[in-house]
C-alpha cells in the first residue's frame, strides 16, 4: 500500500472527511502508513438527531422478522466481500486465521442472531417476558412484563483487536432490538472498520438513520446523550470508568455495558495427567490462546494453573510448543503469529511484563526485538510469546491483576482443587474461566467454585474438545461479559443481548386490554366463537382471538381400559380403583393424561385437508384436575399468536383449555401448528 487512505465518517446518510486531517495509523507489520482519520467538524447534534428523529422512527416500525432479514443480508454481503477485509486485516498483524475469526467470525455473528431471532421472537414489535401474572382473585385484573424499542441512540465504542466482530455483536443486537447505532471504531484498526461498515451501507438493507460511523475522535458527545439512549464500551477499565462516571452519563442514568479487563485463567485438573487426553489438550489450548491474535483477545489466557507436582512438566510442555511457532509478516509462508496492532501496543505489554516481573521468572521467552520472518517485516510491533512463571501465586497480587495484553501468560501451581477455585477468583471477576478434566465431580465443585466470579465457564474434555470452539471464543447464543473488573456488562447472549436494548414495562389492565396491548391473546379476555372452524382458515385469514368451541365427549370406564391395553400405560390410578382411592389426588380410577389429549384433539380437529400443514407440537402443558368414568370433556381453541417462518407457511400458537362437565378446568396447553399463507 503506497498512498493512505483518508477513512471517511457517515454522517446523516453521507460520507463525510474531518476538517483536521485526522489521526494517522501505519501497518504494524511494515510499518508503513495506512490510513488517517479524523472527525474534527462532524456535527454531533446532527448525528444524534438523526439517529434518534429519522433512523429510529424507521427500525421501530419494521417487525422483528423484517429486521431479522435485514441483520441477515448483511452478514451474507459481508461473506461475499470478506477478500476486502482479508487484505486490509493484514495490516493489523493477523494471520489469516486471526482475520477468519474477526472477519467472518464478524459476519456469522450476524447470521447466528438473526436465525435466532427468527426463530424466537414474536411477528411484531414488543416482546412479552413471562406468562400473565394474575393480580386479582376474579383474574380480571392482570399484569404482563413487556420489551419495547427505546427511542434513543446507541453508541458503540469498540477495541482495535477485532473491529470487524467487535463491531458486528453490538450491531446485531441494537438492530434486532429496532435501535440505531453511532459506532466509534479504535483508530489502530479504524481502516477494516471503517471497510466493513461501508459494505454494510452499500448493501442498502438498512433504512435511513440506522447506522453511523466516527472514525476520528468523537469529542464530547457522551453530553448530549439522554435517558433513551445506551452506551456499550470495549476497552480498558480505567477508559470504563472514565466514561461510566462522565455527569451526563451519572445524571440521566444512561444505560451503559461495559466489556473490559479480564485476567483470565485455564486449569490442568489434577486427573489429566500427561497420559491422559486431557493433558495435551490443555496444552495446546493455552499456546492457541496465547498466540492468536498475537494474544490481544480480552478473552486470552493469562493465568496457567497447574497441580503442583506436574508444574515442572507443563512448563517443559509449553515452552517446546512456544518454540515451535513461527513469528513474522502473517503473509510469509509458515508463520503462525504476527505482530501487535502497533508498536505501541508493543511498549505497553513490555510494561506490563515488567510489572509481573517482581513476582514472576520467564520460564520461556524475553523481552528482546524479534526478527520477524517475511520480507518487508519491521521488527518494531513484533513480540514473541512470553511464560512466565509464579511459583507462589497464593502469596502474588500482581499476577491476578496485571494484564499483559499481548502473548504474555503465567504459570503457576495449585495445591488442590478448592485452591485453584481460589486462585481463579483472585482477579476478583473475569470474563471465562477454564478447565481440562475427564472427572465430573472435579467439574461440578470447580465451577460451582468459580460462576459468580465469571461470565462463562468452559469445561473441556476428550468428548466435547473436537467440537469445541475453545476457551477464548464468545459465542453468539451465550452471554459474552463477566462481574467485577471484567465490567459487569453481558453483550450477545442470543435474545438476551437483544433486550439489553429495550425498555421493560410492567402492564397492568383487564386480559382483553393486554390482548389489545400486546397483539397477543391472554386468557381471561373475550374469546368469541367464530362461524368458520379455525382450521379451514389460512395464516393470513386467522385473527388473533379466533375461537372455537368443541361439542362434549364422555369419556366411560371401557375408554380408560382400552387405552391403558393398547398404550401399554397401565399406572395403577387408571386400573385399580382401591389404589386410586387412596391417592390424595384421584377419587378413584381416572383418564390418562395423554388420552384427554388425544380425545382433545378429536373434539376439535378438522381431519379434512386444509391450510393446516402440521402439528408442531406442544408447550405449556399442565393437567389440572382428574377426569373420572362418566366425566364429559369439551374444548376452547383460541388463536394466541402468529409468527411468520417462509412465504409458504407460518406458525400459530393455539391457546387450549379442556373442561368437564361442571366447568372445572382439566387440561390446558399451547398447540402449536404450521398454516399454509
């Protein structure tokens, strides 16, 4: 690359350049320029305004589907580009494995949630938490928690380590939640930002306002943000804080979620043994954690703990892996790690190095420049990996709370298990936690041990590690955040880091209200009968409060008898009157469960083809009260819900309640069925 690029920042629909020329950055293998970026005379009120006036009101109206497809199309142009990045990541030091983690890692993200969000939430704009909660003895008056959209903005403030990913798991979130976003990208790694964002901009899937992009330094615009609006930060602790405690921020209580500092661990249980399988595992999971990435992952190992009597065996074990890894331009043939972002970055792990120093020896490693491999490769952000060694961690303080943010990690002895639950604590909240071991009882007390102090804990062994993706791999389905100095935040978590960015509200009123409300019918409110059985209905045609009313059907002894012989189900409250009697629940002999269900659906199924395509299954089940020889039953179908799946079909959720012949309720369930469109 001979001429730098003058990164652009989106503003109010338009690329826009800073009027100060902008920060420069320089590839960190070559050392040569890269880029400059700057946002000096960006109109900040402008970018808030418009976020908040144009690209809201916008997300907002779309339904959870609609903005499921859309977070959907821009991971798949992502893939379709991803080259673009590739050739850009390089620049950052990453290998092309570091850059598949980021890059495409980055676009799977978007696909993952917006499948999950398929699949999961309702065909609409709110979200209901829970089931109904009766507040009444009559149940007239009830109450439902329920998610809406905030009317605000969300500002995101990325790490340079991954600025593909990084700022794709925030995205994918606020999005599916129908929230626009400001994204500040670090300026190390500001020109593969500031790429991808472009292709999500020319993809065209999103509407007007929706996303915007700092690239320069974003001055104060943590001011003008209000009650509405979230600030989601990656970063260091001291930045967390900073910008945790700004006045406005403290003020208005602006939602903030933070992801920051973690001095994790991984731990050797005291049953892997070198020969076990469990024992190579460990050891190269912790040189794969050490050296991807160069180890700027904040989810890296940076604690080793190890039975004592096999400390000096790891060590041994380690430090030939080490040897072994190549260190050099990520493009050159044969190198396994690359540099650090910048030089820099390079000073300041030296720094922290040489804090850990007063408690710690390098069993493996110094601190001298490296020769990189790879023409053209300038030593000056190259770093090899460095273990240390702590032969008193229970004595130490630095090493649970200095972090080395590079391919630096320590280890250290454990004298039992109990200890190293301790030990792992010590950094007083991390954001994962592992440990190798083939004993369940070992892995139970450990991560009873070690969950409160830890946002995910990782227990790996011969069956689960080919198909593990690792200690250091947040996943877009579990909650990627940890307590304590990790920053208390949860980011991903599927529909979990969706919510993060909705308001919840608990509604009160009658159940036809909360039907109205909601979009979704509560049981208590008015369930007409219509004319025209449901089931010869299509999705589109089915109204939600869609009722039907079954005739009765008495249920006599010979049924009960007949279905105990053909099912094989014989439990004594359905053959042997005497032992009914004396069970607190039953009168006497009684009607299986599941025949009340299948006579259920006899009263109300429509056995003719139709727009029913198939039972999809059930939820909700419970059986309520017993149904004796004689006892008539009849049923209420009502449409509870819609979800829309293909342009052919879709998914309706029946609410059904099964009575007796005095009223009593039996039976009640959620049927859920597939509807021809």
């Amino acid at each position: 690359m001979t001429n730098a690029i003058e990164l652009q920042n989106y503003v109010a629909g338009r690329w826009t350049r800073g009027d100060d020329g902008g920060q420069p950055a320089v590839s960190a293998v070559t050392g040569r320029p890269v880029s400059t970026a700057g946002a000096a005379g960006v109109d900040y009120a402008a970018m808030l305004m418009h976020a908040r006036g144009v690209g809201g009101p916008a997300l907002r109206a779309l339904s959870f589907p609609e903005r499921a497809k859309r977070v959907k199309g821009l991971g798949l142009e992502l893939l379709r580009r991803k080259e673009e990045l590739y050739a850009l990541s390089a620049h950052t030091g990453a290998t092309r494995r570091d850059g598949w983690i980021d890059i495409e890692g980055g676009a799977g993200t978007l696909l993952s949630l917006a499948s999950k969000a398929k699949r999961e939430l309702p065909d609409g704009t709110t979200i209901l938490e829970g089931s109904l909660e009766r507040l009444s003895k009559s149940g007239a008056f009830v109450g439902q928690h329920v998610y809406t959209s905030k009317h605000g903005v969300a500002l995101h403030i990325n790490a340079f380590n991954f600025p593909v990913w990084g700022m794709m798991e925030k995205l994918a979130t606020a999005l599916l939640a129908g929230m626009p976003v400001i994204t500040k990208p670090a300026p190390q790694s500001a020109y593969v930002a500031e790429a991808a964002f472009r292709i999500l901009v020319e993809s065209e899937l999103l509407p007007e306002g929706a996303i915007q992009l700092l690239v320069g330094l974003p001055g104060d615009l943590m001011a003008d943000l209000t009650s509405q609006d979230l600030v989601s930060f990656t970063g260091s602790a001291a930045t967390a804080a900073a910008l945790k405690s700004h006045p406005n921020v403290v003020a208005k209580s602006i939602r903030f979620v933070a992801e920051q500092d973690s001095i994790n661990a991984s731990v050797l249980g005291p049953d892997a043994t070198p020969d076990q399988p469990e024992y190579e595992l460990f050891i190269d999971e912790v040189v794969r954690e050490m050296t991807t990435k160069a180890g700027q992952k904040c989810t890296a190992i940076r604690r080793i703990l190890v039975p004592e009597a096999l400390l000096d065996t790891v060590e041994s074990s380690l430090s030939a892996k080490l040897a072994a890894v190549t260190v050099g331009d990520p493009a050159a043939e044969g190198v396994r790690m690359g540099s650090l972002v910048s030089a820099a970055q390079r000073e300041r792990t030296i720094a922290s190095v040489q804090e850990l120093m007063a408690e710690t020896r390098f069993a493996y490693g110094d601190l001298a420049l490296v020769d990189p491999a790879g023409a053209g490769a300038r030593p000056d952000a190259f770093l090899a990996p460095i273990l240390l060694r702590c032969d008193a961690p229970g004595e130490a303080d630095g090493v649970h709370r200095t972090e080395a943010f590079g391919p630096v990690a320590t280890l250290m002895p454990y004298a039992s298990p109990a200890d190293a639950v301790t030990l792992c604590n010590r950094a007083d909240g991390a954001l994962v936690v592992s440990l190798f071991t083939h004993d369940p009882a070992l892995a139970r007390e450990f991560t009873l041990g070690v969950a409160p102090f830890h946002g995910r804990v990782l227990v790996s062994d011969r069956h689960c590690a080919r198909e593990s993706t690792g200690h250091g791999s947040p996943l877009p389905v579990l909650t990627h955040g940890g307590p304590g100095r990790a920053g208390g935040g949860e980011e991903l978590g599927g529909i979990r880091g969706v919510l993060h960015y909705m308001q919840r509200t608990a509604i009160q009123g009658s159940p036809q209200m909360l039907t109205q409300i909601t979009g979704r019918w509560q049981a208590g409110a008015v369930a007409e009968d219509h004319p025209v059985h449901p089931f010869r209905l299509r999705y589109d045609e089915l109204e939600i409060g869609h009722t039907f009313r079954s005739k009765e059907r008495t249920i006599s002894l010979e049924d009960i008898e007949h279905f105990a012989a053909f099912t094989g189900d014989k439990f004594y409250a359905h053959t042997d009157e005497e032992a009914a009697a004396a069970n607190p629940f039953f009168p006497g002999r009684v009607a299986h469960g599941y025949l009340i269900l299948s006579f259920a659906a006899g009263l109300f199924v429509d056995p003719e083809p139709g727009p029913v395509l198939a039972n999809y299954g059930l939820e909700r089940l419970r059986f309520l009260a017993p149904v004796s020889p004689g006892d008539a039953i009849q049923v209420r179908l009502t449409v509870e819900g819609k979800k829309p799946r293909k342009s052919e079909y879709g998914e309706v959720t029946w609410d059904v309640e099964v009575t007796r012949q005095d009223g009593d309720v039996v039976a009640t369930y959620a049927l859920l069925t597939m509807n021809a469109t």
